[in-house]
C-alpha cells in the first residue's frame, strides 16, 4: 500500500529544467528524485535508500532491477550508473514516469530495504 505522490517541482537550482519527486512518509528509504539539466545531457534519477546497500544479493537484485525498469520508460535511450545512488538516463523520457518506474522497483523492495536500513 504505497503512500506515494509523484509530483513537479519548482527546480531547486536555476540550472534545471524539471525537478519531479516522489514524498513518502518514509523518506529514508522511498525517497526517489528526478532532474533534467537546462544544460541537456539527460536525466539524473536519486534512489536515497541505495547509498547504503551494500550487502549481496540485495545490492545487485536491486541494481539490475532499478536499471531494467528505467530502461523500460518510454523515451530512454540509456541508463547507467553515475554513483551509488544516482543514474544517468539519456533520451527524452517524461520525468514523472521515470520517478514513478523507479519509485516502483524501491517498493517491489521496500521490506528487503527496511531490514537492511534496520541493520546499519
């Protein structure tokens, strides 16, 4: 039962040109961000939780899960990794389907995640 709001944002910083969040009563662990450059160059899509996974198989289920689901949003042309918890995602994809396609797979994980996040 997700409490999920995917919504635009006025852009925090005046060099994008979109900013889409997801709020959940659970930040820590279901915060999921978008931006887009006014610069080009794509999307910069934040999974929070994912700065502090580090324990297998969780990491690479995860990993492979998040890159297979922002592949699949229509308009990506690419994504790839830029840190632990940031991915780069080339085309023109529309950025509430991309925090949404993303904030999915940290649901779909949600328990796993909480449990870890618990362990730390």
């Amino acid at each position: 039962m997700p409490d999920e709001h995917v919504h635009s944002v006025v852009p925090s910083d005046e060099e994008l040109a979109e900013e889409w969040l997801r709020e959940s009563e659970d930040p820590d662990i279901r915060f999921v961000g978008a931006t887009k450059s006014r610069a080009g160059g794509g999307w910069q899509l934040t999974a929070t939780a994912m700065e502090f996974v580090r324990k297998e198989p969780l990491e690479s289920d995860l990993r492979q899960a998040m890159a297979s689901a922002l592949g699949e949003v229509p308009g990506v042309a690419g994504v790839w990794e830029e840190d632990r918890e940031i991915w780069h995602v080339d085309g023109n994809p529309n950025g509430g389907d991309l925090t949404r396609a993303a904030a999915q797979v940290i649901d779909a994980f949600g328990d796993r995640l909480r449990e870890h996040y618990n362990s730390l």
